[in-house]
C-alpha cells in the first residue's frame, strides 16, 4: 500500500525538475518536424568539377561540414591533392544553394 504524498515529497519532486539535465538540442524540434542540433544542420558541400565545369570524384573524400569555415579550412589543406588527382575547380554549396564557384585550383597552385 502506498503512503499519501507529503510536502516534502512534492519538493524532492520539485528539486529533482529543476536541476535535471536540459534536453539535448537534437530533441527540439522546428516547425516543419526536422530535429535541431549538429547531426541536423544544414550540410556545406563541395562539387569537383574538371575545367570544363563536368562533375569529377574527389582523390580525397571530404569530411562532412557543418559550417562554412569548416569546408573551407578543409579545402585549403587538401586543395594540391585534389589538383593532383585530377580536381580543376570547386564550387561551395550550402545544402542545395550554391554558394560561390566556380573556384579555380590551378589559380592557386600560381599564386
């Protein structure tokens, strides 16, 4: 048999609400259902492309971006790899927009 709840109950309820941990924020959700949070972000890509603007695969496979700078600082380190393998230029997408491009390779293999 259960004993009837007591003030003191109700506050170690009360204390135990308040200091529970946050939901983490991939549990939030936006208006159109999609979870907010890292995993959910909107994606930063690259497309490689030959000089004549034609879809080629990458000598090095980019890792997934979450940000603009990220993208970028990848692309500044493996930019000679991917000359080398046969990447003439780039264009920056944010999900499906493109963001700037074509970016030449070669321009900076001169500079």
């Amino acid at each position: 048999m259960s004993r009837p709840c007591d003030v003191g109950d109700a506050a170690r309820a009360a204390v135990r609400r308040a200091y529970a941990p946050a939901p983490a924020p991939a549990r939030l959700r936006c208006p159109d259902n999609r979870t907010l949070g890292r995993r959910n972000m909107v994606p930063w890509t690259w497309r490689f492309e030959k000089a004549d603007g034609t879809e080629v695969s990458p000598s090095v496979e980019p890792d997934e971006f979450s940000t603009q700078g990220d993208a970028e600082s990848w692309l500044g380190e493996y930019w000679k790899e991917l000359l080398e393998g046969g990447v003439e230029q780039v264009r920056l997408y944010e999900d499906t927009t493109e963001i700037y491009g074509p970016m030449s390779l070669r321009e900076a293999q001169t500079a």
